[in-house]
C-alpha cells in the first residue's frame, strides 16, 4: 500500500469574526469546492471511509484521499455535500447519536458559536446520497474522562443508534477530542468498528494500525498551495 492521505474537516461554513475561538476548524464552502476540484484535476479519488476499506487493507490500489467531517455540522450537507457530488466523490461524517438536531454545545464554555448538527433526516439524506456514516460517540464525550463503563457505551450504543437511523452499517469511529487510551482502541474493536481516525497529524501507511488512523487537518488558514503540498507530500507525517 502506497501512502494514503485522510482529510480531516469540522465545519464548511462562512468565516467567523477574528478571534472567534476554534475558528480555525471553519472552512470557507468556496475553498472547499476548490480543494474537492483540486483533487479531481490531480487524478485523485475522494473516498469515504467505508470506500476507502479496500485501499487500506491493500487489495486495492489507487490515487485516493480520505475524505472525513467530525461531529455532523448541518452546513456539511448543505455546503460539503453539493461539491463532494459535483466531482463525483463519497466521504463519512461522524454523527453523534443523541445530539441529531441539536448544537455544538460542548463548545459552549469556551465562547464557540453554536451551529445547528444534522436532524435525523438530515442524516438520511447525506447516507441516501451515497455519503457514509460514522460515529463519534453518543454525546460527543472526552473517552479519558469518563468511567469505562460509559466509554464503552458510548462507542457501543452510538454505532446501534446511528444504524438503527440509516438502516445500514456503521464501520467506522472517530474519537472525539482525539484522546483516547489503549483500553479504549479495544472497546472500539469490541463494537464491531473496521477503523477509527484520529487527530494525529500524518499520512496512512502500510502497517498502520487501523484503530488509531492518523489523518490531515484542512483549516481556516490552509490555503490551495499548502493544501496540495499536505495532500502529495509527507509534510504532515514529518510534523507529526
């Protein structure tokens, strides 16, 4: 298996005011139809995680990138959704299970603008689009600061709920906060999940270990030139 590159995307929104705090997780829609073009105009394929299993298990090759959203932001559907069709590429977004419909209040104390998260039809709508679904937790709970119980039913219940939702499988995890512990990457293979990503920066190797992916955070700030230099070199693994 040659490298493979995960993006990783929060919210595809208009900016925030300067100095908003997590700012930086917002991607102007305008930069990302420019980045999903990008990727096509290079020959690469964009892939949900769930398209992407033939890649990293290696029977499969290809020019692929991972294509990923965490927490379920409505403006992914309907900023994401239209320029992931338009260049014929699939992606997975991490839903959390109890929270359809609501906001972003887990960053409420820091002073983050609540944004609306995806309804359950909204949810239905991005999985009938041929877009996967993922789970990050059923309250978008930090996993090392919870008992293990709860962790355990966070990971576990999350994945029946969001099936339950869209009829259809869930394979894939994503920690949220990206902490976790080794006690927590084998509750995640206990529930049946294929892979789980998480907020280390690099790039997907042979030999990586599928429950704790490394991806590639695309931000405020990443304009096309460092966009491309993430996606084709190895800067973010030598970061890392």
């Amino acid at each position: 298996m040659t490298s493979i590159p995960i993006l990783m995307y929060h919210q595809i929104d208009a900016s925030p005011r300067r100095g908003t705090p997590l700012r930086g997780l917002v991607v102007k829609p305008q930069a990302f139809q420019r980045q999903m073009r990008f990727l096509k105009v290079m020959g690469y394929q964009g892939l949900s995680m769930k398209d992407l299993e033939p890649y990293l298990n290696g029977t499969r090759q290809g020019k692929v990138v991972g294509i990923t959203f965490d927490d379920g932001y409505l403006n992914n559907l309907t900023h994401a959704l239209p320029a992931l069709q338009a260049n014929g590429f699939t992606a997975t977004c991490y839903g959390i299970s109890e929270l359809l419909g609501k906001t972003n209040a887990w960053d409420r104390a820091i002073g983050v603008p609540e944004k609306p998260l995806m309804s359950a039809s909204d949810w239905k709508a991005w999985h009938n689009a041929g877009m996967d679904v993922g789970s990050h937790t059923q309250s978008h709970a930090q996993l090392d600061a919870v008992s293990q119980a709860q962790a355990r039913a966070e990971i576990g219940i999350s994945k029946t709920q969001l099936e339950q939702l869209i009829g259809a499988e869930v394979r894939h995890f994503c920690y949220p906060y990206g902490k976790y512990s080794q006690a927590h990457v084998q509750m995640v293979k206990d529930a049946g999940y294929v892979t789980a990503t998480t907020t280390r920066r690099g790039r997907v190797f042979q030999g990586s270990e599928f429950y704790e992916l490394p991806r590639i955070m695309v931000a405020h700030a990443t304009h096309l030139a460092l966009f491309a230099i993430k996606v084709m070199t190895n800067y973010e693994s030598k970061r890392s």
